[in-house]
C-alpha cells in the first residue's frame, strides 16, 4: 500500500520540480519567473492540442514518445524512492531498467531519423554518442555498488540488509559517486552545461532538436517522459545524499522530497553560474565522472573486504 | 593620384568634375589603389545618355572618387585584383546586367531582375522562388553532409538561409544566400517626394535607424546647401552614440544567452531597454525615428532632458561595468569565446571588414575618425586592444566602444549648450547634376549613401551601402573548420543586417 502511494505521488508530483530550475534561473537572473506550475500548464495545453505529422515520417515516429515516457515510468516502478519498498524488484533490475531508459532514447533517436531533417539527424548523432559515454559511468556505479551491498536492485541497495550509506564503512567512496551521477544527471538530461533546454538555436541543442517535430499530445508525452526521467536520477542522487531507514514509511517522504528539491535547486544553480561547454569539450566532461567512478571501485578493492 | 578625384566626406561636387576615364585606365588606377591598403566605399553601376556607367569610391586616408564607361560586360576586378570587389561586382551584374567577366563566383545577390530589362546574366525567371537557377556551392564524398538552415528560424529574426557542407560537427564551408527581404530601397528613393526620404531611411534597417538617416539627411544638406546648427549636431552624435550602446549591450547580453550563461544575458536585456528609453527622452521614439532631419533636427534637448540622460548614464555606468565583469571573467565563457570563428588579420583586409569585426581583427579603420562628420572631430577616438579576430575580440571591441561611447555622451551633454533651433521638414531644392557622398560609422560599422541628381535636381542614383554588405563574407569565413554548433554564436557576435543587405 506504502509503495503505491508512494509512486502514485512521484509521478503526479515530478512536473511540479523542473518549476523549481527555473525558479531559481530566473531569481539569478534577478527575474520573477514563471508559477511554478508552469509544467503542469504547458502539459495542459499540450495534451489539448492536435498532432502534426509530416509525410514522410511512419508509426517508428509515433513510437518515440510513448516508448521513452513507458521507460521512465516503469524505472520509477522499480526505485525505493524514500525507502519506501518499491512497487517491482527483483535481483538484478539495475541492469534492466539502465537498458529500459536505453530502449527509450533508441526509439527517441529512431524517431527523429525517420523524419529526415539534417538536424534531427545531428542531433541523435550527438545524444547516442554523449549517452553511450555516460552509460560507462553509471555501469562503473553499479559495479562500484555491487561491491558495496552485493546486490544487483535498486531495492536491496537502499532498503537492503547493507545499504548504501554516507555514514558506512565505504561512505567517503561515495563523495565521488554524488559527483559523478551528478554529471550523469546533467548529461543525460540535457541540462547546462552539456546541452541548453532553453536554446531556440536547433544548430546547438542536442535532445530538443531531438524532438522538434513532434507535436501536441507526443510533444507532452516527450515532456512528461523526460520529467520522469530527471525525477529518477534527482532521487538516485537524493537516497545516496541523505540514506533513510526502511522502517520510516510514509514518514520518510517529506525528508526525502526535501533532499530532492535541493538537487533541483543545484540543478539550477549550476545553471546559473556555467556557460555551455563546446561540443567538443562534453566528452571530457562526461568521461570525468567515469573516472570519478572507476577510481572509487579501485579504492574498494583495498579495505570493503 | 592622377585621375583620381579626392573628394570630402559629405561634400558636393558637379558631376562633371568626376573623371571619366576609359576602362582600361579606370582598371589600373583601382587595381593599384586596392593593392595599397586601399579600400572600397562604393561600386556602382548607373545608366547616363543610354550608355552604362560604373563609378568608384574608395578610401585610404581620404576618399577618392573615379568613373569609366563600359558595354555589357567588363573584366572582373575579383578575378585579377582583389575580394574586396566580389560583392560589388555581383550587385552590379544584378542590377544592371552588366557581366563582370571572369568572375570566380558570379552569383545572384538579392535576387531580382535587373534595373535595364535586359536580359539577366544569372539566366533565373524571378517568378521563381530564391535560389532560382543556382545550385548551391556542394562538397563531395561520402563523408560530407549538407546542413540547410532557414530562411525561416526558430526565433523571431530576419529570413536567410545557410548552407553548411560539413564532416560530422565540422564545417567546411558555410554559403550564405539573402535576398528574402528585397525591398527596393534604392529605387524608392529616387521615386518618392523628398519629404519621405528620411522615413525610409531609417527604415532601411531598423536597428540603424539613426545611422542610414543621418547619412541620407547629410548627403540631402550638402546638395541644397543646408547648414546645421551646432546643437543640433550635439543631439545628433548623441542619438548616434545611443544607438550603438543600446546595439551592443543587446548583442553581449544575446553572446551570453546564446553560451547558456543567463544572469547577464537578462541584465543586458534590461540595460538596453534603459538606452533606448533615453533615446525616446531624447527624440520620443525608442528607436530614434524621426530625429535627424535634413537641416537639423526635430526635437531639441533642453536642460531637463539633458539632466535625464546625465542621471541615467551615472547610473547605468557601473552596473554595465559589473554586467561585462560577469560575463568576461567567466571561465566558462571564456572558454566558448576564444579561438571561436576566428577572422585572421590577413583575411578581414582581404575581405575588406568594417566596424568592430574588421577592428577585432586588427583594421584599425573607424569612420568617425577618419571621416569625422558632426562633432565627431573634436572628440577622442577609442582604441582597442584585442586583436585576434575570435568571438572574445569582438565581444571585447563591443565592450570597449561601449565605454568610450558613455564618455563621448557624457562630454557632448556638457556642449548642449551650444545654439539651436529646431527644423521641420521642409521642401528643398537640391544642386542640378551633383554627386555627394557622405560616410558615417554606424554601430555596425561604415555606412555610405551616394547620391546623384539629374540636370533638374531630381535624384538620379541613390545608393546604399550597409556594413553588412561588407561583412557577410567574413562570416561566411569564420566557420571554416569550426564546430557547426559554434555557428549561432559566431553569428551573433557579427550580428549582421539582413534587410540592410537586402535593401
């Protein structure tokens, strides 16, 4: 029961945090910014409209939006967001779920192949080659993790019998992790420094020229799909940032969304204070937190056993 | 310079006193004038007794003006001298079909059938959309993909369409084609009721409004012998300096949206809206529209608006100081601006780049010092120091004439006093077969406007030459073998006029 409320919460709940960026882009930008509802909105609308397809596009078209949206659903099924047991678990969904997020960018670059545009096609150039760096660094974690807890899900990792904790034996290890996953985080969604959600320039962005002819109800399920994902990787980051117990239940949430809307203010943040990296520097960027990340597994070698 | 008639900046002469020279001489005499550091203001065509006519005016120092006859054709300057013609000989063969022969690159500029009815040296039916006839500029191999962008864009900006041939994220080249918002200026100018002119020149590109007029009203008061008063010169060099202000802090702050970094991008915004609004507490319009008229101006500055300006610019002073602090010392900036669509010295002479892009570059070339007009001659030129032709050095440049601009507001405010009555437009008669050109540094750079009356002082010729005429080459260059995602940014930090190209 715990666990459907839970999830229930999260997913009616994440459009709400990405409010919370530009909240903070626009107080350093000594603006007021739009409500923080502004998500739900721009999904409203959206969802009230009608789609658009072009001629030459086919049904791989129209599978790009729902495929990415069902991938961050169902890894949101699978996480313990608050310590609360997750809906689904079973040993070794890590692996799955990190290849179910995969499925959807795939279906999301097949997507924009098929329309054809040159830009589309660079930019899916771009997110396969920046993901697959970024991939390196996340299985570098679970390798890091299972060394940790010896498990292979998400579920054994925070409400296990040896969860991962700041405090535990191994716990400066996972200073580098934080980092690491936080340049992951940015990565993957297209966050500054690596991409620019806000450009209006298609010649510069990499997930949004992505999904430039989508439109209406596909561009909310886009939209919605990519809230979920940024919820997932802000609440990875928040479990491993403030551990709680198990046996908190429903009490943990309120600590645990706390956590979260500070990694959304961080997200912001950096925003605020960063240019955009050149193309050319974001690999550097990315593999940074694989090495972060390696060094760490490196180090578990000596004294985890 | 033998032949070659020296000529004042904004200074009538009888069209008679120009030298007719025959082609071959008219060739030596421009050949070798470009090779020496010369440059080019203007190269025209124009129709006179039923034969073709095509005139020159180029600057060293100074500015010299010449003339020849041709047929139907001529042999290309660009092909046998210099770049620095390419672009005039292509508007010649568009608006007059005259053939530059041996042209490496004869292609349409603004796509439209020529003035003489002839038939068109592209071979394109203009009921056609642009590119008509032309195959773009292609690079072969399996390798290479061709990126078209525009004319139509994501943001609200001007129509033009880019062509990049690129490996992966790099560009080879990058052909830019114009032409969308051909409106006929320079034939509408000699059409209408000389009231008109300066409404339409201050159309010619909106965010020059002040600049074009100032030439136009210039060049109008040479030929009916106006003078101005010296306030009314004061309130112009303002509205001129208020003009580039506002221009450049919008560029820096659009620079910084374009890397991702939004504090100074929204102070930036905010900063030229302050410029502007002092351009409206100068004349009432945010643009600087119908300020500058032939014989003075509309609106004269009393002491409270002066007072005004004044408190606003104390104001203003430090807080772009602090803005261009933000954005130059940011690391991450820095990193997106250096190195970034670099324009070698060599290349921006060889091209022949005006205004900041050339200075960026190292041509230290700057019409208000060297063809001071207004008050311009009593005040300090701006020097800078960043020379090396990247993103940062026209970013740089901008931020330093921002400065010297704040100064040289702050010193004209203190000449405010000076007499002055306010002019209305009134209808002039202008000198029967003159010719004037009047050279101003608007905030892209070298503004020209030539103008020619007839024997009953109509206006025979007007032409109009923007500074983007001059730098969208540069452009075009400074994306060779950059990253294709850079190209928002190069393009921002020229920030070219597309309707003052396409006229």
């Amino acid at each position: 029961m715990e666990s459907f409320v839970s999830i229930l919460i999260a997913l009616l709940s994440a459009p709400l945090f990405p409010g919370i960026i530009l909240k903070v882009k626009a107080l350093f930008a000594g603006k007021k910014g739009p409500p923080l509802l502004i998500k739900y909105y721009t999904l409203m609308k959206l969802f009230k409209k009608g789609s658009v397809y072009s001629t030459t596009t086919s049904f791989v078209f129209k599978l790009g939006p729902i495929v990415s949206l069902a991938g961050g659903i169902m890894i949101l099924l699978f996480f313990p967001l608050g310590a609360i047991a997750p809906v689904l678990s079973f040993h070794g969904d890590v692996l799955v779920l990190f290849y179910v997020l995969a499925t959807g960018r795939f279906f999301t670059i097949a997507a924009a192949l098929d329309t054809g545009s040159p830009f589309q096609g660079m930019g899916a150039a771009r997110e396969a080659f920046f993901g697959t760096l970024a991939e390196a660094s996340i299985f570098a974690v679970l390798i890091l993790f299972y060394r940790m807890t010896h498990s292979l899900s998400f579920g054994e990792y925070f409400t296990g019998a040896n969860p991962i904790s700041l405090t535990g034996p191994a716990g400066a290890l996972l200073l580098l992790v934080i980092v690491a996953l936080f340049i992951v985080l940015l990565t993957e969604n297209s966050r500054v420094p690596v991409d620019d959600p806000a450009t209006h320039l298609e010649l510069t962005m990499i997930h949004e020229v992505m999904v430039l002819d989508h439109s209406g109800p596909d561009l909310a399920l886009i939209e919605l799909g990519s809230f979920y994902k940024l919820f997932f990787y802000s609440a990875f980051l928040a479990m491993i940032v403030c551990p709680l117990s198990p046996s908190g239940g429903l009490l943990n949430l309120p600590v645990f969304y706390g956590i979260v809307v500070l990694v959304y203010m961080t997200i912001g943040l950096v925003e605020s204070i960063m240019a955009r990296f050149k193309m050319n520097l974001v690999p550097k960027f990315v593999l940074t937190s694989s090495i972060l990340v390696v060094f760490a597994a490196i180090l578990t070698m000596g004294f985890i056993k | 310079m033998g032949n070659l008639l020296q000529i004042e900046n904004g200074e009538s002469v009888k069209r008679s006193d120009i030298p007719l020279v025959p082609f071959d001489r008219f060739a030596k005499l421009l050949s070798d004038f470009v090779r020496k550091d010369g440059f080019i203001v203007q190269f025209f065509a124009f129709v006179e007794d039923g034969g073709n006519r095509l005139l020159a005016v180029v600057r060293n120092s100074h500015l010299y003006v010449v003339s020849t006859e041709v047929g139907e054709e001529f042999p290309s300057f660009t092909a046998t001298c210099s770049e620095k013609f390419h672009m005039f000989e292509r508007e010649i063969a568009e608006q007059f079909g005259i053939t530059p022969v041996n042209h490496p690159w004869l292609k349409m500029v603004r796509y439209h059938a020529n003035y003489r009815g002839v038939p068109d040296v592209f071979g394109n039916d203009y009921a056609e959309d642009i590119p008509g006839k032309y195959p773009y500029f292609q690079v072969e191999g399996e390798a290479v993909h061709e990126v078209a962008v525009g004319p139509v864009h994501a943001g609200i900006i001007e129509p033009g369409h880019f062509r990049f041939q690129c490996a992966g994220e790099e560009v080879f080249s990058l052909e830019i084609q114009l032409g969308y918002q051909h409106r006929g200026v320079e034939n509408l100018l000699t059409e209408v009721a000389m009231k008109r002119l300066p409404i339409i020149c201050e159309g010619i590109a909106g965010d020059t409004s002040v600049g074009h007029n100032l030439c136009c009203c210039q060049a109008l008061e040479s030929l009916a012998g106006l003078s101005v008063d010296p306030g009314a010169r004061v309130v112009r060099a303002i509205a001129l300096e208020l003009e580039r202000i506002a221009n450049h802090i919008g560029d820096l702050g659009a620079l910084s949206g374009d890397v991702a970094f939004n504090p100074p991008a929204a102070y930036f915004g905010r900063i030229r809206g302050e410029f502007l609004n002092l351009l409206q507490v100068l004349c009432g319009n945010r643009f600087g529209k119908s300020l500058v008229l032939p014989g003075g101006v509309s609106k004269l500055m009393n002491p409270e608006q002066v007072k005004i300006i004044e408190d606003k610019l104390k104001e203003l002073e430090p807080e772009i100081r602090h803005v261009c602090d933000l954005l130059f010392t940011s690391q991450t900036v820095q990193a997106r601006f250096e190195h970034t669509g670099t324009v070698a010295k060599q290349m921006a002479e060889d091209l022949g780049l005006v205004g900041y892009s050339g200075r960026a570059s190292g041509i230290d070339y700057d019409a208000r010092v060297t063809f001071p007009t207004e008050v311009y001659g009593l005040l300090p030129a701006n020097r800078n120091e960043m020379t090396k032709g990247d993103v940062y050095s026209r970013a740089t440049v901008r931020r330093e004439e921002i400065m010297h601009s704040i100064h040289l507001i702050k010193t004209l405010l203190n000449k405010s006093g000076e007499a002055s009555s306010k002019t209305l437009m009134q209808e002039i008669s202008l000198q029967p077969d003159a010719f004037v050109v009047t050279v101003n540094e608007g905030w892209r750079g070298e503004l020209s406007h030539c103008l020619m009356t007839d024997a009953s002082g109509k206006i025979a010729r007007y032409k109009v030459k923007d500074p983007s005429f001059h730098n969208w080459t540069g452009l075009a260059m400074s994306l060779r073998n950059q990253e294709i995602s850079d190209f928002p940014l190069c393009n921002k930090s020229f920030n070219l006029s597309y309707c003052g190209f396409d006229l």
